[in-house]
C-alpha cells in the first residue's frame, strides 16, 4: 500500500510515499510504532546582553545571576539554577533529571576557569565548584543545555454512565431517538433502526428497551 520493497523496514524520520490502493488485505501485515525520547538543545550565554560588568569584585555574582536569568528568558527557567555561596567562595550548580549541562572550552574557556574546570564535562545532578577570581568577563561564551523530554503514554480510562429515558409518550420514532445521549439512531426504509455507536464504546440495553428494539 505504500509502494514499499517486499523487506522488513525502519523508518527513523518523516518520509513521503506513493500511496497504492491495494488488491486484497493482508492480516499478516503488522506496523510497530517505537515512541523514542526526544532531546531539545538550547544555547545560553555566560553574560547578560549588553551589561557592562564594571564592578569586577562582585561581577561572579552577577554573572551566575544573569545565567539563571537567561536560562528563564530561553524559556527553561530551573532546568539548572547556579547558587553562588560567598562564605566559601563556592558555586553550587543544580540540573534537573532530564537535564545536561554540557561545557567546552572552545565555546567557554574564561567561564570553565573560573568554575575551576580544566576539561571539557557534562554535569548532572548537583556539583560544587571552588569560585576562581578572573579580571574580565567571558563575554560572548556560553554553553549547551539538553532537555530529554520522554514521550506522554496516552492513559485508557473506563467510564460507565447509566442513561434512562424519561418516561411519557412520545409522537414519533425521531423524537423517541433524540432522547439517548452519546448515540446516533437512524429509521430505514424496511423499518428497522441503525444505531452508531461510537469506536470507544460499548452499549448495554436493559430487556424493556432491547424488546422494543428487537
């Protein structure tokens, strides 16, 4: 039906193909969806944009304060939070579950330095990093954070609802109908009833009602 070789096959992205009516059902057939986890990459810069850093004493703070600030800004606020502890000149780097924090020296160098990291890593969880004095800002460096966000599992729920019809007289078969919820009835020609019923459901008739339908 999808004018595909006569071979298992894996399709790992979104393809096009030539639809082709098929001569007869083959029950054999058989289509497995796989729900993988799916990972988003975001940039975050190591500065505020066009912020002069020019009290170099406390610009540490500021800088960890302006990287929580564009982590909320990238729209992944607490994906990470960098808590700056000025009695023992440490930061404390917090990462989510699903979350990587993933530094370079190419794209880091005087950031890395300054958390006292001297190699390119990845951190998860929580970490503690000895705070390095540095003369200048690391402008125009950033690093990368990954965001794994596995795929939602539709959950199946069972509802079981009691209908009644309200008792009297009715003028006509249509107006007898209208009154059952969630379901379609329609008068043929040789006088039976069709009824829709839909694909989630199922419909129980008690013996009154199931006599008159009969």
């Amino acid at each position: 039906m999808l004018n595909l070789p006569r071979e298992d096959r894996i399709i790992r992205m979104s393809e096009s193909f030539v639809f082709r009516k098929p001569s007869k059902t083959n029950k054999d057939n058989h289509l497995k969806i796989i729900a993988r986890n799916l990972k988003r990459h975001f940039i975050i810069r190591t500065t505020r944009f066009n912020h002069k850093y020019t009290d170099l004493e406390n610009m540490h703070h500021e800088l960890f304060q302006h990287i929580n600030f564009n982590l909320m800004q990238t729209g992944i606020g607490g994906a990470a939070d960098f808590i700056f502890d000025f009695k023992v000149n440490k930061v404390e780097i917090t990462v989510q579950k699903n979350v990587e924090l993933e530094l370079r020296l190419l794209y880091a160098p005087l950031f890395m330095r300054m958390l006292s990291l001297t190699k390119d890593i990845v951190l998860k969880g929580k970490s503690m990093h000895v705070l390095q004095k540095i003369d200048r800002p690391p402008l125009n460096e950033y690093f990368r954070v990954s965001i794994t966000d596995k795929p939602t599992v539709p959950e199946k729920v069972k509802k079981t609802e009691n209908l009644q019809l309200e008792v009297g007289f009715y003028k006509n078969a249509e107006q007898l109908f209208s009154s059952f919820k969630h379901l379609a009835f329609n008068l043929l020609a040789n006088k039976k009833v069709k009824i829709h019923i839909p694909d989630t459901s199922a419909v129980t008739f008690q013996d009154g009602l199931k006599d008159l339908l009969d």
